[in-house]
C-alpha cells in the first residue's frame, strides 16, 4: 500500500498550487504569511534562510506519533507503536542564485523510523498512518520548477512526489488516515516512493486550473529515481481544478477537481486465470468546499469546510473497484483557540465483484475524528481517534485504534 504524507513546508516550497490551509485563508493572513514566512518556527529565519543573496531557504519539521490498537484487529496485546519522520527540505530561487528568473530547485531529504501498528495489529487495508512505511533514509524530491510569464504557467522536472499536485484535499490535509491524502485506488508515486517525472500546470482563467503529468510506472525506494527508470511502463494523470467563490463577498472558497489516470504497464487480471492486459486506468474526483466563515467575515480564517472523494478502476484488473469519501474541517471552533482544527472523516474501500466471488472480500470502512492543538506557533499536539469496520475486508474484526501525534517545526 502507498501512503500519503505532507510536510508542514511553507506553501511557496511547494509551488505556485498552494498549501493546505488555502480555503480558510483569509487575504491579511496571506499578505503576513508572505511577510514573516518563518514566524510558525522554533528557530526563526536565522536557521531557514541561507547562501547568497538569503536565495536558499530551508524547513525542518520532525513529526511523531504513538498508536494503540484498543479493540478488535489482529491482536490488542501489547498493541502500540511508535512511529517519527523527519524532513529537510531546501528550495532555491535561481533568480537570486544565477539569474534564471522564473526558476526554483527544490531538494527533500527525509528519514522515516519506528513500527506499523497497520501491520502488526490491526491489518486494515487502507493504512491507518499517512506516516506508515518500511524504515528508510532517502533523498524523496528533487526537481526544477520554471514559471512563465506572470506565473500563469509552469512545470516540475525531477523525482517528485505527485499527490503533492494531483488528487489532493487541502481541507483532509490534517487528517492521519491515508486515503484522505490519497484515493487507494490512484496508483501515484507518492510517499514512501516518489517517482521522476515531468508535470505541467496552466492557469487558463481565475477559476480554472490545468494540470497534467507522467512519471515512472514503478519507482523503488530508497533510490534517485532513475533505477529501472520506465522499465514497468509510465504513470500519466491529468486534472482540471474549478475554484470558484460563493457567497454576497466570495468568502465561500471551494476547490472541485475532476481527474483521469492511466498506467501503461502490464497488469493481470484478478480472477485468478494468470491473463494480462497492457495499461490500467481510472479516474476520480476530490471536492474542497468552504460552508461557514465565521461571522461571513472574508477577513476572518475561521470557520466549516467540507470535503468529498471518490474513485473508480475497473474491477476486472483492479482489488479496489470504487472508493468513497467525505469529512469537514473546523478551524477555532472552540472559544478562546482560534488556531486549532477539529475533524471528522469517512473513507470506504469496495472490492469488485470479481474479488469478492474468489476470496470474499467485501468492504472496509473508516472513521476518523482529529483535533488538531496548536500549542505554540512550531509546535502542534494532535489526539486521533479511527473506528475501523471490517478491517482488511474478509470478516475481521471490527478495530478502534487511538493515536497521539506531535509536528515541531524547527
């Protein structure tokens, strides 16, 4: 299973699309983001930006978490793990550095440690942890954006991470579970194993992003993404985002993505025969939708978002037939704790017909509910609690796993 995670890197790292908090962002909070980028950090720019003419700058997060598998699963007995990530990510604008304008190099060093409470005690299909990984140390992105013109249109060279750009909510961003960060039957290169590739990105009006990319079919981990580079065939996506505004002062922010993907490597077929076919495809849909702000207030970042997932692969080819999910985010919920988010998902996996008649698998279902404690501006504390139904999808039984998970930003 591949999983999703996202450091908490400032958006500007990750490119012109944005970062998760972009729907409840208010304009004044952008504008002071820009100005004090490095403000949410332990250490302060001193530490985060470096070489000549300050043209590098660098962010450093360590992330944690202790689960316990509290009933149901595998096994309860001595059921808790401990699981860290470390990222190192350094950007430079080659404006500043050697004059190309419009030009950014972009390098992600990570190191992933500690045990899987998805492996050894619960057995969930879906992973409970966007953390969960066999232990490595490896350079995970590196890759040249270009921009040009007003910025309206750029493209990524290099390994990189696709669910950074494609198929991704920003109001699930803070959620554990994997399949809110990426659809489980979107077979991306993305964490633990991004892959080389080459996407490209034009903004065609105010309200209409196009993107669309191609990578390695099948890139391995703990490499420089170039072993085997297209030896398993290609991975191609391509996604139109609709960001409209409603609302008497547009305040209402969404974001509506509708994408298709093919993979041009042999698959075989599930029921068993040994028959393969050439290429793999589907294709999916993921909603960001503002509800509420806070007072109508376009100024203000609190307030009720919704999201809406779904995907589809043919189940001839496919374990996963159909995916479904939903959620909604709130930011200051409480009075008194304007910067912390509280949130509740669902996420159901449905094998095919064709698996289901074979071994019998039917359907896992997930629930998940955060609440995200912004105890300092570089550190938060999250409790997670996730209520897995059916758990691996053949009559398992039911699992309720209870997790504490900590983000220091350096």
């Amino acid at each position: 299973m591949e999983t999703q995670h996202h450091p908490l890197v400032v958006p500007e790292l990750r490119g012109p699309s944005g970062g998760p908090d972009e729907l409840l962002a208010s304009e004044a909070q952008i504008e002071k983001e820009e100005l004090e980028p490095w403000g949410g950090t332990l250490f302060g720019e001193w530490f985060h930006v470096l070489g000549p003419k300050q043209s590098v700058t660098g962010e450093y997060i360590y992330t944690g978490e202790v689960f316990n598998n509290a009933h149901g699963g595998i096994k309860t007995s001595g059921a808790t793990a401990y699981r860290g990530n470390i990222d190192i990510v350094f950007s430079i604008d080659m404006n500043e550095a050697v004059g190309i304008e419009g030009g950014t190099f972009f390098i992600y060093g990570e190191n992933n440690h500690g045990r899987s409470i998805t492996t050894d005690y619960v057995g969930d299909y879906q992973t409970l942890s966007n953390l969960d990984a066999d232990p490595f140390t490896q350079i995970s992105e590196y890759w040249w954006m270009q921009e040009f013109g007003e910025g309206d249109v750029w493209f990524k060279i290099g390994k990189q991470d696709a669910n950074a750009d494609f198929c991704a909510l920003d109001l699930a961003g803070d959620f554990v579970g994997s399949s809110f960060g990426v659809i489980p039957n979107v077979p991306m290169p993305t964490f633990p194993t991004p892959g080389m590739g080459i996407a490209g990105f034009a903004r065609w009006s105010d309200s209409l992003l196009l993107k669309g990319g191609i990578y390695d079919g099948n890139p391995r981990g703990g490499t420089w993404g170039l072993n085997e580079l297209g030896k398993y065939g290609h991975f191609a996506i391509f996604e139109a985002a609709w960001e409209p505004r409603f609302g008497a002062e547009g305040q209402l922010t969404g974001v509506y993505r509708f994408g298709a993907w093919r993979h041009s490597g042999e698959v075989e077929h599930v029921d068993g025969s040994g028959e393969t076919r050439q290429g793999n495809h589907g294709f999916y849909m993921a909603f960001d939708q503002l509800v509420f702000r806070e007072g109508n207030d376009p100024e203000t970042d609190q307030g009720l978002g919704l999201f809406f997932q779904l995907g589809w692969a043919p189940e001839q080819y496919n374990e996963i037939n159909r995916y479904y999910g939903c959620g909604l985010n709130y930011k200051g919920f409480f009075e008194g704790r304007d910067e912390d988010y509280i949130g509740l998902g669902w996420a159901y996996t449905q094998w095919g017909p064709t698996i289901h008649e074979i071994s019998g698998h039917t359907y896992e279902s997930v629930v998940e509910l955060y609440y995200l404690c912004q105890l300092t501006d570089s550190i938060v504390l999250q409790p997670d609690f996730q209520f897995i139904a059916n758990p691996g999808g053949v009559d398992a039984r039911d699992c309720l796993a209870i997790g504490l998970r900590f983000e220091i930003a350096l």
